[in-house]
C-alpha cells in the first residue's frame, strides 16, 4: 500500500491518522489479463487504484 499512500500524499496534505483511515478501506486485488472487473449491468461501487498496468473500460449499449 506503499504506493497508494505516497500518491495521496502527493495530492494533498494529510495527517497519519487519516491516511490509515483511508488506506485501511482499500484491499490489494490481482487481476489477469482479460478478467473483467465488473459485467454488464453491475454497478461500480468501488474505487480502485491501479499499481501496475493498465485499464480499459467501455461504457454504452454493445451487442453481445
């Protein structure tokens, strides 16, 4: 969480008590080439940070 701390940091000017808060709400997640984050029709409720890597998100009507 080293790099999510240092980004925040960079941001903005924060005590330690608030960056644990905030750091102890995010949860290291891998994710495989291809594997889809969420599916059609499922709703983000979540925020994600990404560490290394990229993301690609479509938004609209596709057909399957």
């Amino acid at each position: 969480m080293k790099e999510l701390s240092d980004f925040i940091k960079s941001k903005i000017t924060i005590d330690g008590l608030d960056l644990e808060i905030i750091l102890s709400n995010f949860k290291t997640r891998q994710v495989r080439k291809g594997q889809l984050i969420l599916k059609r029709g499922q709703v983000a409720y979540q925020y994600f940070y990404i560490k290394s890597g990229a993301l690609r998100f479509f938004f609209g009507e596709f057909d399957e």
